[in-house]
C-alpha cells in the first residue's frame, strides 16, 4: 500500500483508540499509541520503561523527551514501514517540535472535535486492565462479567 503517515488527535474520551482500531484494521496502518509503547517498555524492563516508571511511580508525567523517544522507537520498527498512525500523540507543542527535531514527518492529520457532555459519558464508563492495558466501557464494551477482566477474572479499575 502507498505511504502514508497518519495522526489521530482528540481530547480523552473522544473515540481516538476506537477509531485507530478500525482504520489500521480496514487501511492496514502500523499503530502507535504513546500509552502502549510506554507499557510495553514497562513490562518489557526496557531502558527506557525503566526510566519512565520512575516518574510514574514518583506520580510525575514521563518527561517528553522521553516519551518521543518512545514513540520514535516504535517507528523505526521494521514493521512500522511507511504506513503508521500516531494515535493521540504529539500532546503538546514540546512533543510536536521533539517528533520533528527527530526527523517524523507527517502527511495526515485527523482531529477529533467532540462535544463535553459527551466526553464525561464516555469517560465514566471506562474501565481497564492495569496489567495489560485492555479496555471495557460499562456500556459499550462490557466485560463478560460486571467488573472483571475477560481473560485473567482480575478486578477492573476506572481509567
């Protein structure tokens, strides 16, 4: 497929990992999530998720550099080719100036406008795996059983 580089912006809430599920499923995008990347490197005891646990755990934000840094690894993947979606990142000019000080160009840009009571209905349905990152939403994508992860039985947590 032709090159395209893609990104998803939005505020919490507004649908940008729900829509990334379905254009790389239907356009055959690599996907990167900042989030994801940041778990993964976490649980993998990377350098870097080494690194960003210690802000997490001292309650501090990952420092941007440090999550471009993140970001910009999953691009350089091999199978992250030429054809991505950057999915809620950049989240602030101090990312966006990172990413380009780090050679990312970007073709597409989708920015998701939506409304706030709708934003506080989805977000107080969410809930998460901690461990592995999957999500439920208590209307829309309910667990099999109220308040417990599908695959593991573990308790679910308000994202």
């Amino acid at each position: 497929m032709k090159s395209l580089r893609a990104l998803i912006l939005g505020p919490p809430g507004g649908g940008k990992g729900t829509l990334s599920k379905r254009l790389v499923r239907d356009f055959d995008f690599f996907h990167v999530s900042a989030g994801d990347a940041l778990r993964r490197e976490v649980a993998e005891g990377t350098r870097l998720g080494r690194e960003s646990e210690a802000f997490i755990n001292d309650g501090f934000l990952v420092p941007d550099d440090v999550v471009t840094k993140l970001v910009v690894n999953q691009l350089a993947r091999p199978e992250a080719g030429d054809r991505w979606l950057l999915d809620g990142f950049p989240r602030n000019i101090a990312q966006a100036r990172e990413l380009d000080r780090n050679g990312v160009d970007i073709d597409l840009v989708l920015n998701l406008e939506i409304p706030e009571a709708e934003i506080l209905a989805r977000l107080g349905g969410r809930r998460v795996h901690v461990a592995s990152g999957r999500s439920y939403h208590v209307d829309w994508n309910p667990p099999k059983r109220e308040g417990l992860d599908d695959e593991t039985g573990a308790p679910l947590v308000t994202r």
